[in-house]
C-alpha cells in the first residue's frame, strides 16, 4: 500500500487516498472528517460498462450497410471481382469509415449544438466535413483496393509527380551531398556528453524534487 | 473540460538552486520537431542561393593558407552554380584540387546545432523569456562561430599535410575524428553554461516519466 492509498473499511479494496467515497464499492471512507457542511462528491462514481453497446451497434450497421452495398454493385455495376465475399471484403472497410466518420460528426455536432447557435454552426462544420472526408475517402479507399483500373492511373500520377518533384529538386539544389558517418560520429559523442551531464544532474537532485 | 497541460498543474523541477517547469507541447516540439528542422536547414544549406555560402568558407580558407603557409592557393568558382568551389593548390604532389562541399563546411553540424538550440524550450517559471532568447542568441553566435574556426583550421591543416605528403584519406579521417572530438566537447560545454534548458528539459522528461511509472506500481 503506497501513501497515496488507504483500504476501504467495507470491502477492502486499496483506493486513493484524496477520494471520498470508495471507487470499488462506493461506501464512505472512513478517514474523511464527518461535518455538517459536508460537500458532495465532486468526481462522479464511474460505474463499470460490461456489454460495449455502442462498439456492437456500431459494426452490426456496417455489416448490414456493407451487405446491401455489396449486393447492389455485384448486381448493378460490371467489377474486377469476382466473389461476393470478397466485394463485402472490400466495402466493409469503406463503409466502416464512412460510418464511424458521420458518427464521430454526429457526436461532436450533439455536444457542440447545445451551446446556442455557435455551437450549431460547429456542428454542421463536423458534419460537413464528414461528408467531403468520406468523397475522397471512400474513392481512394476503392481505387486502392481495386488494382486494375486504380494501377495504371496510379502510374501515370506517380510518373507525373516524379518526374515534377525531379525538375524541382535540379533547378534549387546544385548538388546534395549525403552525409556518411561524420555526423554520426559527432551526434554520438555530443550524446555521449549528455548522458554524462544528465547523470550528474541525477546525483545531484533529490529524489522528491520534482514537486507541485 | 480541464486543460491538462495547465501550467499550474505541472510539476516543478529543483536542480541547481533554479526552478524549472515545461509543458507538453514544448517537450514533444523538441524531440519530434527538431529532427525535422535540422534535416531541412541541411537542405536549405545545399540550395544554390545559399552558393556564397561555400564562396566564402573557400576563400576564407585560400586566404590563411596563404598567410600561414604561402601555397598560393586560388579558389575556382563555377559560374553557373552547378558544382561546389574548389580550392586549388599549384605544384601539389597529389591532385591539388580540393572540392568544397557541404560537408567541408560542417554543414550537418551547422544544421544539428541550429536546429537544437532554435527548439530549446524555456522554463515556465525562473527565467525572463527575453533573457532567455538573449541566451539563445549568444549561444547560437558562440556554437557557430567556434565550429566555423575549428572547421576552417580543420581543413587548412588537411590541405597542409596533404601538400606535405601525407595521404588525403588518413588525414581527413584522423584530422576529422579530432575536430569532432574538440566540437562536440565545445558545443557540450557552451550549451551546458549559457543554455542548461537542453538538458534540464531532458532530465525533466525522465522525471515525468519515472513519476508516472512509479505511481502506477
């Protein structure tokens, strides 16, 4: 038992000692002084979620988007591939995305909508921004999973950028030389040294004098 | 909702008769931000703009090799900024032309210097923020300038005792560790008296993190 702990008297269990009422139990700690202005406890009693309602929603929505999703493009649209399962593969992490970003917004938007209009305009900048996050979210997240197509625009930008970033790196460089073990060797022995002041800096301080 | 990095709340340092306090965000902009930072001055450092740069590291050089040891030495300089000067040597056993690239000129160490001692974080509590930017400023001119000699001289004796004879590579490799050895030991030194902050946010970091780690057990 560290001193920052005392045991509960009712069942036991270690708790911190600043705290009035026990974490574990919720009993009166004995050690707090019983007056007539007792205040209430300003830190809520958390109580312990068993069954993750909102993680189970969450993913029993983006199966059950994902399996329309998927159904609707198997049947309607002409694809590089050839399995439900794998197309319900796909979407799944395209649509948890998108889920988890308009719920994220949503969240946000109930929190800062109650503070007035500010607070409603905040909420439709998050919802806003979903949006847009998940139509270029969800096309990149395709292209990269559907190689055939994505693969030959993808070598045409990459060619593109490099061959940009190339002409770039000669107008404004004469020449980058990389550097061998030289800077290595002085980043080692300056790292050395400060090993050694650190050190000394250890000895010297007390144990307790990082303090409030 | 509280802020936790709330100044008042931060635990605070006693180390040599002064006080410090750091928060966070200072803590984390010195240990991710300051690689990045050194790796761009590097090449901010290559750029052809800064060309003079390396004009006036070799005629500084060609100037006291000159003085000191009379090789009438001459610096070529490309026109068109497309190779490093080079400083040449007339009736060299060797080659007798020396290329002076980025790394000649210490500029990994200029970067690393720069680099750390713009992102020192300063203490919340015990130091006058303009005192301690002055202290910056004299450390940053004292680390540069000391480097800058201890570079020059560095490669005024490489050139000598090339001339003289001894092969490039053992005299660079040789001259090179102990001009490391005297800078680092320099820097160390010039930043332990005049910009204790380095290391003081450093061992402060420690302090946290052990705290931490011992109230959880």
């Amino acid at each position: 038992m560290s001193q920052d702990e005392i045991q509960c008297s009712k069942c036991g269990k270690l708790v911190q000692k600043d705290l009035t009422y026990c974490s574990q139990c919720g009993s009166l700690l004995t050690h707090t002084p019983t007056s007539s202005l007792a205040q209430p406890p300003t830190t809520p009693i958390k109580t312990k979620k068993k069954i993750p309602y909102k993680t189970i929603t969450f993913f029993a929505v983006v199966a059950i988007v994902d399996l329309l999703v998927s159904f609707l493009f198997m049947n309607g649209f002409q694809l590089p591939v050839s399995s439900y399962g794998q197309l319900y593969l796909i979407f799944f992490f395209v649509t948890a995305f998108s889920i988890g970003l308009l719920w994220l917004a949503g969240s946000h938007a109930s929190f800062s909508g109650g503070g007035g209009g500010g607070g409603g305009m905040e909420g439709c900048g998050y919802v806003i921004g979903a949006i847009i996050a998940i139509a270029i979210g969800a096309p990149l997240i395709l292209a990269s999973v559907l190689s055939t197509v994505a693969t030959n625009i993808g070598d045409t930008i990459s060619k593109a950028i490099n061959q940009a970033l190339e002409d770039i790196f000669t107008e404004m460089f004469a020449d980058v030389e990389i550097p061998g073990f030289e800077p290595l060797l002085f980043l080692g022995l300056f790292a050395m040294l400060s090993i050694i002041i650190l050190y000394r800096y250890h000895l010297k301080t007390k144990k307790n004098s990082l303090s409030n | 909702m509280k802020r936790h990095d709330c100044i008042q709340d931060r635990p605070i340092l006693h180390l040599n008769h002064k006080t410090y306090k750091f928060l966070n965000h200072q803590l984390a902009t010195l240990f991710i931000v300051s690689p990045i930072l050194c790796i761009s001055i590097y090449f901010f450092l290559s750029l052809r703009m800064n060309y003079w740069i390396y004009e006036f590291t070799s005629s500084f050089i060609s100037v006291f090799l000159n003085l000191l040891f009379n090789l009438n030495a001459q610096v070529i300089i490309y026109p068109e900024h497309d190779i490093f000067p080079s400083i040449f040597i007339p009736n060299h056993p060797f080659e007798g032309s020396y290329a002076i690239t980025i790394n000649c000129i210490a500029g990994h160490i200029f970067s690393f210097i720069i680099g750390v001692i713009l992102l020192v974080p300063s203490s919340k509590i015990g130091s006058s923020k303009k005192e301690f930017v002055w202290r910056k400023i004299k450390v940053l001119v004292i680390s540069i300038s000391g480097i800058f000699i201890l570079n020059v001289f560095r490669i005024i004796f490489l050139l000598y005792f090339n001339f003289k004879g001894i092969p490039f590579e053992i005299i660079h490799e040789s001259l090179f560790f102990l001009s490391a050895v005297i800078g680092a030991i320099f820097f160390a030194i010039v930043l332990e008296h005049w910009l204790p902050e380095l290391f003081v946010s450093i061992y402060y970091l420690y302090r946290l993190i052990s705290q931490k780690i011992s109230k959880k057990r």
